[in-house]
C-alpha cells in the first residue's frame, strides 16, 4: 500500500470503466476572473453543482470547496478536481504586459480534504528564461508532491503567444512540445486548448505518453457544436473532455452532459446526440 496505489485509485474515478475516457466540467473560472456567467452568486453556483453531478468530475477553485462540498459527498457523484493555480493571462481587462502565475494550494491538505486531482499551468515561450525556468520548476514540484500524496495532476500548458502570434501558438510543433513537456515533468493528465484543427490534436495526441483532455473554450455555436467538438476529440484519440462553459452556461445542462458522455464514453454521433433535446 503506497501513494501509487492512491493515485491508481484516484485516476479511475476520473474516467469511465468501460471506455477510459472521462467528461470533466471546469468551473473554477472565478480564480481568474471574479464573479462570470453562470457562476456569479452563491445560490446560482449551488444550482448549477446540482446540475452537473454526471459529470465524471468537476473542478472548483480552493477557497469555495468547503461551501461547496455536498455536491461531492455520496455515491456516483463527481470527483472532486481542485484548481491549484492563479494566472493572469486570460483576464479580459486589467491584462498585463508580461503574465505571470503561481501555485496556491497545500497538496497535502488537498489530499486530506478528499480532493482526487489537482490542475494547474504552465506557460512556455517566455523572452525572460527565468520566467519559464519558475514555470518549469513549479510544476515539476507540484508533480514530485502529487505523487507524494498520491493525488492525480492535470496540467494546461500552454503557449504565451497566444494573444501575439496564434499561428505559432497553435502550431503541430509548438502543441506537441508543450503537451509532451508537461507530461515528462510529471502530469498523469494534460488538458490541451483546441489547435484548430484535428490534425495538431492528432499529432500532440500520438506523441504524448499520457490521456490528453480537450478544453472547451467558449460556448460558441450551441449544442451541436459542442458535441461535433467532442466528437473531434474522439477521434483524434483524446482521453476525454474538460469543458467548462460549453457545460454550464445553458440552460440544460444535464442534457449536455449526458450527450457529451454519449459521445466520449459510447462513442454516439452528435447528430443522435441531439436527440436528447427532442
């Protein structure tokens, strides 16, 4: 009996039995960006938990888990996912010159409190190389301490280009460094942003030794987008999904998360997806 064996544990609450793969809903935005859509008053955020208890698992910022944590206590209900870092690169005022980031839990308090994973950042490309030095350093540490405590870590790298020059942020080599980076310092799960294009999925997919999850992005286009998106992933052999507004901002949303395990987990078309809105 060691943390491996909490860590084997932890991964397969994460994830279907049957398919390996997993629907994971981030709604943590409030770290980053205050009160958001969908997640502005505390009565609002009770509701949309309750909701979203199909989810394979759903991730909230440290600070809330206390008021919060009935919506994960009981049998089939979501693992508990904790974000583990700050960052101010996505905010959509006040956005600074340079960005920075930085750890703000206690892994081995988040181990005690019952939390399943951990997800943090890590951004690459700086001009400053003691800026990605800091970045890779405290990811590495975040990784050797989760294995530690035996909690699984999902890490979101990411390019600091993006706001500059999206085509080298997004292209097949710079997306297979970042995910394969992340997954040689020690992250069991990587949650990669949408390339554009299935190909560069494929391709950081095929070169990466760990599941990489799709992240959402914003809830463009309406349901058959959303499912057409996971759907992608699927087949360009991603271990799952971590969306978080295409999930929560909508009115159904149990509907959604059941068409997105449909998808994920049963390998359903979005088309008979849909089908659960009729």
């Amino acid at each position: 009996m060691d943390s491996r064996t909490g860590k084997k544990i932890r991964f397969g609450r994460l994830v279907d039995p049957a398919s390996q793969r997993g629907v994971v809903v981030a709604y943590s935005h409030g770290v980053l960006l205050g009160p958001f859509p969908g997640g502005r008053t505390r009565s609002e955020i009770k509701q949309k938990l309750g909701h979203l208890k199909d989810a394979d698992g759903i991730v909230l910022g440290p600070g809330v888990v206390s008021i919060y944590e009935d919506a994960f206590i009981g049998r089939d209900r979501p693992t508990l996912i904790v974000h583990a870092d700050w960052e101010n690169w996505d905010r959509p005022h006040m956005r600074p010159s340079r960005g920075a980031a930085q750890t703000i839990v206690d892994v081995e308090l988040a181990a005690a409190s019952g939390v399943d994973a951990l997800m943090s950042y890590m951004f690459i490309g700086h001009d400053d190389t003691q800026l990605e030095r800091l970045e890779i350093e405290r990811n590495a540490r975040l990784a050797q301490l989760c294995d530690k405590h035996g909690l699984v870590l999902i890490v979101e790298p990411r390019s600091v280009h993006e706001l500059t020059d999206r085509k080298l942020a997004f292209s097949k080599e710079t997306v297979s460094l970042y995910c394969r980076m992340a997954a040689e310092l020690g992250a069991d799960i990587i949650k990669c942003l949408w390339p554009g294009s299935e190909e560069v999925l494929a391709e950081a997919v095929n070169a990466c030794p760990v599941p990489i999850f799709l992240a959402g992005g914003p809830a463009e286009g309406g349901h058959l987008s959303t499912f057409k998106l996971a759907r992608t992933a699927v087949e360009a052999g991603c271990g799952g999904l971590i969306f978080g507004r295409r999930s929560f901002e909508n009115e159904v949303i149990p509907q959604v998360i059941q068409g997105l395990k449909d998808i994920v987990q049963r390998d359903v078309t979005p088309e008979d997806a849909m089908k659960r809105f009729a």
